[in-house]
C-alpha cells in the first residue's frame, strides 16, 4: 500500500517534471484542444458558410449544387431588382441610428456613474444596468411589443395625460426604439469605463488654465473618452446588423433586415442565404477597421 | 469642476435612463399575474393561475428541461476549453497569440445571424442532422469566451510566484494545482460558468438555425409569432428573466471589478486587448 502511493507519486512527480523541463509540452497540451475545438467547428463552419454562397441552390428539391458561381451576389447586388440592396441599406442606416442613440443616451449616465456618484449609488447603477443587459433579450423585445400596443401602457398614460394615441406598434420607429433599448447596456459598459481613467488631475488642469465646462468637455474628456464610445458602438452596430428577432416581433411590412432574409432563406435556399450573411461580414469588417483607427481597441 | 446645474442635469439624465431600462422588465413581471386573456393596460385582475397552467404543460416542460441540458453541456464545454486556453494564452507567449483571443472573441462580436448561418452552413454541407447536440456545439462556441475571459481576469491578479513558491516546497503539478490554483481560481470559474449558462439558457438566434427540438426561448418565439398562449407565455418571461438575472447576480457577488459579468459581455472587447 505504502510504496504504491510512493510509486504513484513519484510518477506524478516525474510528470510534472517533464511538464515543466518542457513549457511547449504544457502549452500544446493547453492551447491546442480549445483551438482544434474552434477551428474545427467555428473556422471550418464559417469556411462552409463562405464556400456556400459562391454556390447555388437546385429551386426544386433546396440541395446545393456544388459549381461556383457569382450568381447568388449578382443577385444581391442587382441594379434591375434593387430590393436586397434596400434592405441591406435600411440594416446598415438602422444599425447607425441605434449606435448614435445610444452613445446620446449613454454617455450622460456613464459620466454619472464613474465621476460624480458615490460608491454605493455608483455599485447600484452598475448592477441596474448589469441585469437588463444579462436578463432574456427575447422577453425585452416582446415586452416592447406590449408596451406600444394600442391597448398598452404607453397609449393608457399618453391619454391620461390628455394626448393621443401613438401608433408606434410594427412600424421602423418601433424597431429603432426595441434596438436602442436592447444594446444600450453594450454601450454605457464601455463609456463608462473609458469615463473613469480619465484622471481628475486633467479636468483641474482645464479648468487651471480657464476652460468652462464646455470647454473642458469638448477639449479633453470627449476625446479622451471617444475611444470608449467606439467600442461600444461596435456591439450596438454588430449586434443590430445581425438581428432578424426584433424586426420579426415589432417591425411592420417594410422592415425587413438582412437577418430576416438570411433567416427565411437558411432552409430553402441555403447559397443565397449564406451570400447575404456576407454582406455584415463585410460591413463589420470595414468598421472594424475604421474602429481601429480610432483607437477603440489601443486606448483602453 | 461641474457646475450644480451640470450635476442635476446629469442625475436626471441617469434617472430616466435606469427608468428606461427597467420599465419593460417590470411590464412583463406585472403582465404574468394578469388573470386576462387579452394584453390590455391596465390590469384589473390578478391571479396565480397561470403559473400552475404553465407547470403543467407538457411542452413547456420539455423545453424547459431541453434548454437546461442544452445549458449544462454548453457551460460543460466551454468551461473546459476556456480555462485550458486561459492558461495557455496567460502563461506562454507563443507565435499568434493575440489572434486566439480574437478567434474566441468572434462569434460573440460578429452578429448572431453570421454564427448561426455558418454553423447550419457547415451542418448541411456535412449532412449532419440537426440534434439538441448541435445547439450544444453553437452555444459552446459563444460561451467559450465568457469563461476565457473570466479566467484570464482572475490569472492576471494571481502572482505567478505563488505557483514558484509552491514548486519549491515540493508540491508537483497536481498538488500545486489543487491547494494552490484551485482555490485562487474557483469563483472565477463559477462566475464564468453562470455567465455561460445564462448565455445559452436565453440565446434565440444562434439556436433557431442549429435547433433539433424546440428550447424555451424557441418554444416562446414559436407562440409569440402566432400569437398564441400568451397568458404562458407572459409567466415563462417571468420565470426566464429571473432564471438568466439569479446567476448573473450571484456571479457579481463572486468576482471582484475587472471581472465577472461587465467584463464578460460588454467589455470583452476592451478586455481582450489589453
């Protein structure tokens, strides 16, 4: 008994051992499941995906055929038929609308909480804030569509204050507002973490050499904390060029999104649907880019 | 420095925006004891009885019990592969080791739909049948990342000379990892681990494209577009918001600033690249 707890620690001992006379020994037995495991699946499906919409598929029985072509983007990007172009345009104009709605809406609130609330308020801000971005986003966009309903609490305090009716249910104006509301924790997180390394000493310094508070806002914190708005807004813009949930539960007849068509499209006519999912790979690759340059992923 | 004005304009501002954010939360948590068929405001009449009628019905009951399946096995997976790139990517510096974050960051930046599509892509072009194994494999590749990025915090503040010490006074690999690592690395895990699954316990997109069977949020989706069982409906938004918010909530008890949930979702970006 004795010398086999001996022997088997000496054989864990001579493992370690070996582990740590060779670091690559460690590092392939730690890096390479996790990346086999992504490239694998994740990289390969994402191959598949680009593979797919340079193919077509057969109308009657939905199978892929295998011959490449660029039929599925000619498709796309048709100047006769322009009305994929449209919806992509109306994604790409709606995911910008969202992004500076919540930049507006969360900068205030940020600045709030990381410069001028004190610890408790501020720890209870962040956990009011927290809980919405973490709670079910399909049951915040459904409670959307109840709030604007014609018979819902919007309309019900609109008249108890003696104005009319609003008929915002399953139009644009209701998918902008859904959108705005579902991505704006993505945005305060970011801003508010960028508001708080900006050190007190510069808003003195400012103020030391005679700015006033517009001043000092326009010349040293927005530009300090822009940065942080940009990646912000690279979730906000992500995540509503992707989404075919909200237009599906609160938008109307003319809001269609890429994600819709892509949506209906994934079972009967998988080249094409797979074709269009490219086009926010692409837009998100040039703002990425452009993110870049503005120094969301350096300055923080 | 801000003038008083500039102070309550801010507070205001802070306000109404918080208000914002929980309005719709609140709506729905009133709506699911609504004794009324119809969704009218205000609601006169209150009642339980939706709740019973939810327990006991037999779809619900097994979306509810696949989406916690599908949960565990996702949160199973990710926590595996996360914490071992985590200490890959912590303790080596190795050729391509900023694109690995990037490779775990990607299918949470890139939006749903592109994951999604690429998944059913890849399942199609393999002749895979759709299965609850296939929303494990999609949900596993999204939550990988909130566990990575959750170790990642938590071995940046952990000295590594602790692990030296340990090495000297003679524990071997195990030992070390288990009374040393262990403990420094436990809550994070947790914390990680409750971020994945409430990740996975909520995800629509991801599943409706790589769904065998029908999840609760698919089972609510599904009802939502007809338009029907809402009364059930309103209960298991109720009942979801409180099963995503619960762990969310203990696991910000768990981990300290710098980690947890605000770096696992909104910040992941800005915490990837630092």
């Amino acid at each position: 008994m004795q010398r086999q707890t001996g022997s088997l620690r000496g054989a864990r001992l001579r493992i370690s051992a070996a582990f740590w006379r060779r670091p690559w020994l460690r590092l392939l037995a730690l890096i390479v499941p996790p990346v086999a495991a992504f490239v694998l699946v994740y990289a390969a499906s994402l191959g598949a995906m680009l593979a797919s919409s340079f193919w077509s598929t057969n109308a009657f029985t939905a199978q892929i055929i295998h011959t490449w072509s660029l039929s599925q983007f000619k498709e796309i990007f048709s100047w006769q038929d322009r009305t994929y172009l449209r919806i992509a345009l109306r994604t790409v104009w709606m995911a910008g609308a969202v992004t500076i709605t919540d930049a507006i809406l969360a900068f205030p609130l940020a600045y709030f909480m990381a410069r001028l609330a004190g610890p408790r308020l501020r720890s209870l801000l962040f956990v009011l804030v927290l809980l919405p971005l973490w709670s079910s986003y399909l049951v915040r966009i459904y409670s959307w569509t109840t709030i604007l309903s014609t018979t819902g609490p919007l309309n019900w305090m609109l008249n108890g204050l003696g104005l009319p009716d609003t008929h915002l249910a399953y139009t644009n104006w209701a998918m902008w507002i859904v959108f705005s509301y579902v991505w704006l924790p993505f945005m305060i997180l970011p801003v508010y973490t960028a508001v708080e390394r900006v050190p007190t000493s510069y808003l003195e310094a400012s103020a030391d050499l005679g700015a006033r508070g517009a001043r000092t806002f326009r010349s040293v914190v927005l530009p300090l904390v822009f940065p942080g708005v940009v990646a912000g807004s690279i979730f906000t813009f992500s995540l509503t060029l992707g989404d075919y949930i909200t237009p599906l539960l609160v938008g109307g007849p003319g809001s269609l999104l890429i994600g819709n068509v892509v949506f209906e499209n994934s079972a009967s006519n998988l080249a094409f649907a797979a074709a269009f999912a490219m086009v926010p790979v692409g837009v998100m690759a040039v703002y990425l880019t452009i993110a870049r340059r503005l120094g969301a992923f350096e300055a923080l | 420095m801000e003038t008083r004005r500039t102070r309550v304009g801010l507070a205001v501002w802070t306000g109404l925006v918080v208000v914002f954010l929980w309005i719709p939360l609140v709506v729905i948590a009133l709506y699911a004891f609504n004794r009324s068929q119809i969704q009218s405001w205000p609601i006169s009449h209150w009642t339980f009885h939706w709740f019973s009628v939810a327990f006991h019905d037999s779809q619900v009951r097994s979306a509810l019990w696949l989406s916690i399946r599908v949960g565990l096995l996702a949160t199973l997976v990710a926590l595996l592969l996360g914490t071992m790139a985590a200490f890959g990517v912590h303790r080596f510096r190795f050729f391509g080791r900023e694109s690995i974050s990037l490779l775990f960051l990607l299918p949470i930046a890139l939006p749903g739909i592109i994951t999604g599509m690429a998944l059913n892509s890849a399942f199609s072009f393999a002749g895979v049948h759709l299965t609850m194994w296939t929303i494990v494999i999609g949900h596993a590749t999204f939550c990988v990342v909130v566990v990575y990025n959750n170790v990642v915090a938590r071995l940046r503040r952990t000295s590594p000379s602790l692990l030296e010490a340990s090495m000297d006074l003679g524990a071997d690999g195990w030992q070390t990892f288990r009374f040393v690592t262990w403990p420094l690395l436990s809550t994070a895990l947790v914390a990680g681990g409750l971020l994945a699954f409430a990740l996975s316990f909520d995800e629509v997109i991801v599943t409706t494209f790589t769904a065998g069977g029908t999840t609760l949020p698919i089972y609510i989706l599904n009802n939502l577009r007809q338009g029907q069982q809402l009364p059930i409906v309103n209960v298991i938004a109720f009942t979801v918001i409180l099963l995503t918010v619960v762990p969310v909530w203990v696991s910000q008890r768990l981990t300290s600033a710098g980690e947890g949930p605000a770096v696992s979702r909104a910040a992941a970006v800005t915490a990837q690249t630092e």
